[in-house]
C-alpha cells in the first residue's frame, strides 16, 4: 500500500527547535517524531512512501534515505530550487505537493494515505481505509475528540449522522466551536481527487481543497476512532510528549538503554558512581555522558548523549540536547536547553551566549575558561 508523509513545512511555531532542524526530525526520547510514524505505516502494510521535502531537506533525506532499514521504500519530492549554488526551499502547500508527485510519477493509482510528519499515532489505519471505502468518499478526514477547551488550537470539523462532512472551523474561539471534533492530519483520498487539485501552484489540503471539495457537492467522510495522537506543533507539546514518552504513556514507544535502577535508563558508556549521586525517575542519561558526585537529577527528565553534568549540579525536570555542559554552581529546572538556547516549557527562550551564562551552560566540547569566578563558585557548589 502507499502512503505520502507531509515534511516540508518550516515549523515556526516550534522554534527555536526548528531553527537547526526540520519538525518531523524532533528528537523524542533519541528517535526522530517521523521514525515512528514510518514503523507504524510500516507495521500496517504501507511499504511505498513518498515524503515531500523542503526546509533543510537533507535532514530528513540523509537519514531516512530508500527506507530500506525500515522495512520499506522510500521517495522523496524535494520543493525548492538550486539557485546560484544555494538550495531556495519553495514549499507549494499539502496538496501542491501531492500534485506534483502524482505530475512527476502517476505514484498514487489506488487508495492512499497522507499524514503529517509530527505526530505520534496508534491509529488502525486498515480500519480507516475500511471506512473511507465504505462511505463511497473520495476523501476522509481521520478526526478524534478533544476536550472543548483545546478546540482553538485545531481545525474543527462538523459532521452529519452519517460522518459526511459539512463544513471547517479553522482554531474557532472555544464559544464558536460547533464541535469538538478535530482535524488530525491524516487522510484517505482516492486517485480521482487530482481533477480537483491545480497544478503547479501553492494548495493546501485543510484550508482549501476540502472546502472547495464541499463547496462543489462532493463526499467528504470523516472517520471518527479511539486512538493516541501525540502531536508536536509546538514547544508545548514536545514537552508534553517527552513527559509522556518518559513516564510510558505513549503506546508502543520503547525507551532506549537500559535500565540501571528504577525509572532510570541509561546509554552506553555512561560514567558516573550511581552511590554518589541522586537520581529520581523517570530519567533517561544518554552514551557518553559524564555525572558528577553529588549531581541531583529529578524526572521527568533526559539528558542527551555525551552530556557533562558536573558535581553538585542540580537537573530537575528538563530536557538537554547532546553535548550540554551544566557546571556545579547551575540549577536547571523546567527548561529545555537545545542549540545554544535556555527554552522555557512555553517556548520562551534566550541565547545562553547572549545572556551571558556560558559558565553554567555551554557546550561539552568547548574548554572552559578557568576563571577565577567561575573556580569559586564551582568550589562552593562541589559536594
């Protein structure tokens, strides 16, 4: 079966994650968000997938290359240009970019999936075809429940008895909202729904192609099913998301290392005396990194590979990118260190270099300057 991954989106409103990689390549727990969804289209039969790439492409490119490791085969629409020897990404929209590989190569000839390269999902995805070719459609809209106070965050769909869809509510206001369903970014369409898509312009799926595909009388089925969507549209839920993959919430994720006392995992090559420093669970220390006597690190919380929490210094509930330094006199709490930025748990975030606090945060690999400040008050904060 065929399946298309949407990835060429920039990812604005997760930055500053986005600023050095690609949304769908956001590391939950060490895996890239859209390696899960390969294994789960993978273990549901789909072993053709095209990816439509823009906005540094060579991330997703690079490391996911022909999908052979994964159990399928993977293609890849790249949206942009080579100008004057530089790569100018020019995304054309959700269902520009399935025009412009059903244009390039006639990929999609029977019943497809699209979905979105940022969300964890548990879906029956044969249940969801079996739907979609039951109603006669020639789309539908996987869509799940939330609760009404979250509706202005999506786009709401409203429905007949039947699941027919009547019309969108783009982040309607929680009093507008005529529904609770929601539009999960993950779609069935049959190959006729190319009459109904222009080429070679910017078109979007959600905004425009199935409104207008209800504008012209045409079925639009929405498929309503129990499932866990753990989507990552923003700081906010890549840290929700790590809280749940940490604590074993999100279904049929495994965490990686191995399990060194309760609650705490470990990589390989981790360098630290487990007697001599205060771990609390849930955690996960990547390979390679280095702990500190008298360390205290609360979970939920992961630390990236070949990090260096130094003695005395205190983790509690964050997430660290590779290669962190965290010195003794530190104190990191609620906070997301990634590319050189402290990142609040609602995105807010400064440039460690900016603000100055390169002595308690800064990057394993630089050598620290010994100051004599910064020797003072390492000494005080050692155990």
């Amino acid at each position: 079966m065929k399946a298309m991954i949407l990835a060429a989106g920039k990812g604005t409103r997760v930055r500053p994650l986005t600023s050095v990689m690609p949304k769908p390549m956001i590391p939950l727990v060490r895996k890239p968000v859209m390696e899960s969804i390969i294994e789960h289209l993978a273990r549901h039969g789909f072993d053709e997938i095209y990816i439509n790439t823009s906005y540094l492409s060579g991330h997703i490119e690079n490391y996911f290359r022909d999908g052979d490791r994964f159990g399928v085969e993977i293609a890849y629409s790249y949206e942009g240009e080579l100008e004057n020897g530089e790569f100018i990404d020019k995304p054309i929209g959700s269902a520009g970019g399935m025009r412009r590989i059903q244009d390039f190569c006639r990929f999609f000839d029977q019943s497809f999936v699209v979905l979105c390269g940022d969300a964890l999902i548990d879906v029956d995805l044969k249940a969801v075809i079996d739907s979609h070719r039951r109603s006669g459609a020639i789309a539908s809209i996987v869509t799940r429940s939330v609760p009404r106070e979250e509706v202005s965050k999506y786009g709401v769909v409203v429905t007949d008895d039947t699941g027919r869809v009547l019309r969108f509510q783009e982040k309607p206001s929680i009093a507008e909202a005529a529904s609770t369903e929601i539009n999960t970014g993950i779609y069935v369409f049959e190959p006729a729904i190319f009459d109904h898509i222009p080429a070679g312009q910017e078109y979007d799926i959600g905004g425009q192609l199935f409104p207008d595909l209800i504008r012209k009388g045409l079925p639009v089925h929405a498929v309503s099913l129990p499932f866990q969507w753990v989507d990552i549209g923003s700081v906010v839920d890549f840290w929700n998301a790590t809280r749940l993959a940490l604590t074993g919430q999100v279904q049929g994720f495994r965490l990686p290392g191995r399990e060194i006392r309760p609650g705490i995992r470990a990589g390989l090559g981790v360098r630290a005396n487990w007697d001599r420093i205060h771990v609390s669970g849930p955690v996960y220390i990547g390979s390679g990194a280095s702990i500190g006597d008298g360390a205290q690190i609360t979970g939920p919380t992961l630390i990236g590979s070949n990090c260096v929490i130094e003695a005395g210094a205190v983790v509690r509930e964050s997430i660290l990118d590779d290669y962190t330094r965290v010195s003794s006199a530190a104190n990191v709490s609620d906070s997301i260190v990634f590319a050189g930025k402290l990142i609040d748990p609602y995105g807010a975030s400064v440039d460690i270099n900016d603000a100055d606090i390169g002595w308690l945060l800064d990057d394993a690999r630089r050598q620290v300057m010994h100051d004599p400040v910064y020797e003072a008050l390492r000494e005080a904060a050692s155990p």
